[in-house]
C-alpha cells in the first residue's frame, strides 16, 4: 500500500465553498439580483420570485455542494449541476427582461463586458457605481454630473435615458453570469473528473480500511518474528 492511500482520511478536506470564486461571482450575482428585481420587476409577480429564487438556488448549491464533498463526491457534483442549472434559468430571465422591452443584449465583443470583468467588483454597490458611470457617459454633456470628464466618449445602446439604468443593469447581470457559469463548467469538470480517478465516499471507505487492516498486519508479523 503506497503512503497516498496508507494516509488517505476517511473524511478528507471538504467545505471552504467562501474562497471558491464560483461561490463569490454568485453571492454578487444575488445581491445585484435582489436590487434589480426590486426596483424593475413587480415585487407580486412570479418573475420576480423567480428570479430572486434562482440566483438564491445558485449561491445556495454552491456551498451545500462543497460542505457535502466530504461524504459524497456524487452530491456535490449533482448539487454543483443545480447550481449551473439555476444561474442558467436566470441568465434566460435576464435576456428575456431585454428583450421584451426592446433593448438590445450586449454582444460578446462588448467593450463594456471586459471592462466590467477587469473591474473585478466585489459588492453589489460597486457594480452599481459601475453602472452609474456608464449611464453618466452617455448622457448629454449638459447633463451630466458636474465634474464629469466631458472627453470621455458616449457609450450607449439607445437615445432615451429612462432606459438605460435597466438596459445596464439588466446587461452587467448577464456578463456576470456569463462569469459564473463559466466558473461552474470547470469547477463541474474536474468534479467530474476526480469522481472518476477517486471514486466516492464507499470507495474511499474501502481503501482506508485496507490500508489499517495492511498495516495491522504487518505489525502483528513483525511482533511474532
């Protein structure tokens, strides 16, 4: 029996689902969901739950997945395919907010897509402040804030003001989805993978048992020699 297996735990390292940028681009993405279903989307309509719900589902799979890991390979990988599948729900409720009021869906070359990514935004108030500038450079420049850069070029989708808070809130929630399910195809893919190489919590079971009854054996011999 090799040292890996000899010193394998029962229950290795699990948890820690805090420092997995996954679960942080999600948690932002609820909070930012929260604030846009509030202030866009009738509070007693079931648009508005579902949102909510879904982003929830997202941020909530997440960490049950990682704290499940422990025991149950299987179950985080199956609770880690709930939470892409519920950002997935939501990204179609975003597009589908765009779209039925006629406003465009930024396109992946986008420049305002990795401008927000590089931002790295850690709270919901960041990207809000985000999406205030932007609404700031497209206005007319006797209507802009005083202070603001009167150079910096105009940037945006439609002629009317009254849209562009949801258009660029609607759009900045979509590019950070687009973040996080892309965060969640790999974090899948290796789950996938070491569920694979590893096997589940039987397997490992049986592995360890082995190694103690090996090297329980292995003592017995050598006191009888």
């Amino acid at each position: 029996m090799d040292n890996m297996t000899a010193s394998e735990p029962l229950i290795p390292k699990h948890g820690g689902y805090r420092k997995l940028r996954s679960f942080q681009v999600a948690q932002l993405i609820y909070d930012i969901t929260v604030r846009f279903c509030d202030r866009y989307v009738e509070k007693r309509s079931r648009t508005h739950d579902q949102m909510v719900q879904a982003a929830r589902s997202g941020v909530q799979n997440i960490a049950e997945g990682s704290q499940a890991s422990g025991t149950s390979k299987k179950t985080e990988l199956k609770l880690t395919n709930v939470a892409r599948a519920s950002l997935e729900e939501l990204r179609l409720d975003y597009e589908d907010f765009l779209r039925q009021r006629g406003l465009p869906i930024w396109n992946r070359d986008d420049p305002r897509r990795q401008e927000l990514i590089d931002r790295r935004c850690a709270t919901a108030d960041e990207v809000a402040q985000w999406v205030r500038a932007e609404h700031d450079c497209g206005l007319p420049r006797q209507s802009r804030p005083r202070g603001q850069n009167l150079s910096t070029p105009s940037i945006t989708s439609t002629k009317s003001t009254t849209s562009t808070f949801p258009e660029l809130a609607a759009n900045a929630a979509l590019v950070l989805l687009a973040v996080a399910c892309s965060l969640l195809d790999r974090q899948l893919a290796a789950q996938a993978k070491a569920f694979e190489t590893e096997g589940g919590f039987t397997e490992r079971l049986y592995r360890v048992r082995s190694s103690r009854r090996s090297t329980s054996s292995t003592k017995s011999t050598r006191s009888t020699d």
